[in-house]
C-alpha cells in the first residue's frame, strides 16, 4: 500500500496536480488465485430475468424483478467498479439495485459488497452468521479457513435473513436457502425465472468446498458443528427444484459459468459430500 501512496504521489509531481483519492473500499486483495478470479466474462443474460455480471472466476448475479434490480454476491473488493460496468452494459442504472444479496463472509465474494452499496443505495442481505462476517470484515472464530487471516472491507449496515424466508420485489420471490458448511453462515438464494413457455427455478449457490487452512481438522471435537451444517447443506440442495445452478466459483457448476444440466444442484452437492468424506478419512488415517 505504501508503495502504490508514492507512486501515486510521483505521478501527481510529475503532472503537477494533486494525488488521485484511493478508495478505501475498493483496495486491491491479491492472492495467487486473484487473476483467474477476476478474468473478464461478459455479462450475459442466461433466463428471463437473470443475468451474470461477474467473471470467469467468480459469479456475480443480477436480478430483474420490473420494481427494482437484485444483485447476488460482490466479488473481490477490486472489483465493484466491473461489476458496475457490466450492468451497464446490460442496459440497467446501478441506482436501480435495490439489495444485494450475499452467500458467505469470505473477501472473495463479500470484499466488493461495501463499495456496491455505497454506490448504489441498495440494502445488504445475509443470514444471521454471515451478517456478522459482513459487520467485521473478518473471520468468524470457527471458520475453517480463520489462520489465513486477513480482512476486507466491512459493511455496518445489514439486513438479515433466516432459512426459508422469502425477499419480495416486484414480481419476483428470492427465498434464501441456508448451507452452513463452508462458513456456518453460509446462504444460497433462488428464485423463479419465468415466460411465456413456462419457468425455471434458478438457484445462486454458495461454495460448498470443505476447503480449510492447513493447520484445521474436520475431525476435531470443535468442528463438529461444521460437519453436522455440511450435511444439512447436502439435504437442502438435494431437495431443491432446480433447472439453472449458478455456483459461487463457477468452475464448480460444472464446465462453464452455470449449468441447466438433469441435476445440477444434486450433483454440487455430491462433489462435496465425496470431498469431505476423504477429508475426514485422511485426517483419521493420519494421510493428513
């Protein structure tokens, strides 16, 4: 950071102007995953009234319910100004997103949501754990990946939902599907996409990866909550009517950047089941 302040100072000596404002909201987190995350995807409308704004790496999704546009999930805090453009270029006012819905307080899909909501008004949403991630901009004690450290820009002001509840705006219905695992706050939301042939339950999925820092066990006495919130999150996604998969890493739908494949829902949920139950059985052979 300080090196990029005196860059910036250089730049404005040179040009013999003031220094460009940084944005607090919007600083870059790098990771080695960073580039691929944030690859550029064109925005694309995949059903009636759905649309991805994100990128190659992670999704964004945009709701239009004729009252007012729904936002799910706001990438990398970097990356909140793409975002925007991308609802642009879909011909939509960012001023119109009235909410934005989050799936986990991670910094890969949580850090842009402040800088978004600062700049368009709108309401964040989340469950109740996750609200609590958004608030800090930290970890929660027993997240699986807490010795990562690290934080992202915190949202003070969010709205909070419960398993089953229903978001109403204009014609459409989101109903927020709690799959604790991956973060015990973890949320997914779906909605109906619908015209005249019909409609399709479309399903904005969190990540479900039993994906962890080193140093954590799934079989430790403390993680038994998290294991317990994995299978509950396995029955939910099991169940759901659901024709579009939209996952959080869209590399984890299936081979492009959603799915409309016979059980999709069914089939992410599956990858993760078989994940964790190596994971459990490495860690008790010792293998790990």
């Amino acid at each position: 950071m300080i090196e990029a302040i005196g860059i910036l100072a250089w730049l404005a000596g040179a040009v013999g102007g003031p220094a460009p404002a940084i944005d607090p909201l919007t600083q870059p987190i790098v990771t080695s995953r960073t580039a691929a995350w944030l690859a550029p995807a064109e925005p694309q409308k995949i059903a009636e009234n759905t649309y991805l704004v994100g990128f190659a790496g992670l999704s964004v999704a945009l709701i239009d319910t004729g009252e007012g546009l729904v936002l799910v999930d706001g990438a990398l805090p970097q990356a909140a100004p793409a975002i925007l453009a991308n609802v642009r270029k879909l011909g939509f006012d960012p001023e119109d997103i009235k909410f934005i819905l989050s799936t986990e307080p991670h910094f890969d899909h949580a850090g842009g949501i402040a800088a978004l909501a600062r700049d368009t008004g709108a309401t964040v949403v989340a469950s109740v754990r996750g609200a609590e991630g958004l608030r800090t901009g930290r970890h929660a004690v027993d997240d699986p990946q807490l010795a990562y450290g690290g934080s992202w820009p915190a949202v003070p002001n969010v709205r909070t939902m419960q398993d089953g509840e229903v978001l109403r705006l204009g014609k459409t219905a989101i109903t927020a599907v709690a799959t604790p695992g991956h973060t015990m706050g973890s949320m997914s939301w779906t909605w109906q996409a619908c015209e005249s042939s019909g409609c399709k339950a479309v399903v904005f999925a969190a990540s479900l990866n039993p994906f962890s820092a080193d140093d954590y066990r799934y079989t430790a006495s403390a993680s038994a909550p998290i294991v317990e919130g994995f299978a509950q999150s396995y029955k939910r996604m099991d169940a759901l009517a659901c024709d579009i998969l939209i996952s959080a890493h869209p590399d984890n739908a299936g081979d492009g950047r959603y799915s409309e494949s016979p059980g999709a829902c069914r089939a992410y949920a599956d990858r993760s089941r078989k994940t964790l139950a190596k994971r459990l059985a490495d860690e008790r052979s010792g293998a790990r």
